[in-house]
C-alpha cells in the first residue's frame, strides 16, 4: 500500500501543473477520478500476481471489488489537500 499512495509523489506534479488553473471543484474531481483509476489499476495488477488484493470491496457501488464509487467526494477532498500540501510546502 506504502507504493501505491506513494505514487502520489511521482504522478501529482503533473496533473497539478495541468489542472491549477481550472476551478477548484474540477480539480477535486480530476485528483478524485484520478486517485479511483490508480486504485483500480493497482488493485487489478496485484490480483494478477498474487491472486488477490489486499482490500475487497463488497459494496453494490463496487467495481469489480477494486475501487468503490461512493469514495469519490473523499477522494475528491484528498487530492485538495495534496494540492495544499504540494502548494504551501513543497513549492515554497
């Protein structure tokens, strides 16, 4: 889980550099989308190779297990405060 949250640091930087002029609620949205696809995508390779994934989704608003929809407002939110993080730390 460590590599999959810190992909963040490799794969923020330029979808931020991309989206930091568009209005804040479409940049929640993107990060959010975003974060469910590298969910989705990590959880797909790692039931390739081992044969099942450390989490489970057994929600109706589940996607094949991998990711769950309804976690997109957090998600959402998550991204702003990578975007702070990012803007008030890291560039400074």
């Amino acid at each position: 889980m460590v590599f999959i949250y810190g992909s963040a640091v490799f794969l923020f930087p330029p979808v931020y550099d991309r989206a930091i002029d568009l209005h804040w609620l479409f940049r929640a949205l993107i990060y959010g989308v975003l974060i469910i696809i590298v969910e989705f995508i990590s959880g797909f390779v790692i039931k390739l190779l081992v044969g099942k994934i450390p989490w489970h989704y057994k929600s109706k608003l589940a996607i094949a297990g991998f990711v769950r929809i309804d976690y997109l407002p957090f998600w959402m939110v998550a991204g702003l405060i990578i975007e702070f993080i990012y803007t008030y730390v890291i560039l400074r």
